[in-house]
C-alpha cells in the first residue's frame, strides 16, 4: 500500500523517526492509527454516556408525571418539529 501525506504530515512523520521513538514511518503511521482508534472508542463512550443521562432525565420526568401523551402519528411529527425548532 501507498499513501501520499501532505508535506507539513510527512515532515512530520520524519521528524518522529528522527527522534529515536521509531524506527521508520511505518511504525509512525501504525502509532498513529492505533491512537486514533483509541480516540474514536473514547468519544463513542463519552456520547453513550450523554445518551443515558438524557434518557434517566426523561424517565425522572415521566415518573414526576411529567410526560407528554402522544396520541398519534400526527401528534409526534408536531412533537419533532417542535424540537427541530429548538435546534
């Protein structure tokens, strides 16, 4: 496999390898891609986590009596475009 990097990421790159920590671009590369891995895991839990304080705060309000009583279809689009607004 080829890759073509920008010269400012092979720059970069070179400068990595020029530092002892690795032995060639390769292993900058793999580095690299395992970091961003680790990353994107990360932001995935992070947005698990958002998603379940949303839902408890939902629920607490149901409990409260708080809900809204959909009754149709037409009642939940309204209920989505209401929210789209608030976006």
């Amino acid at each position: 496999m080829h890759i073509s990097l920008t010269p400012e990421l092979e720059s970069r790159v070179k400068a990595k390898v020029e530092s002892g920590l690795y032995n060639n671009a390769s292993e900058v590369i793999r580095e690299a891609l395992r970091f961003m891995e680790t990353h994107e895991e990360w932001i995935n839990e992070i947005k698990l986590a958002r998603l379940r304080e949303q839902l408890q705060i939902g629920v607490d309000q149901l409990d409260r009596g708080q809900g809204i009583k959909i009754e149709s279809k037409k009642g939940l689009d309204r209920l989505f475009d209401a929210v789209r607004g608030d976006l």
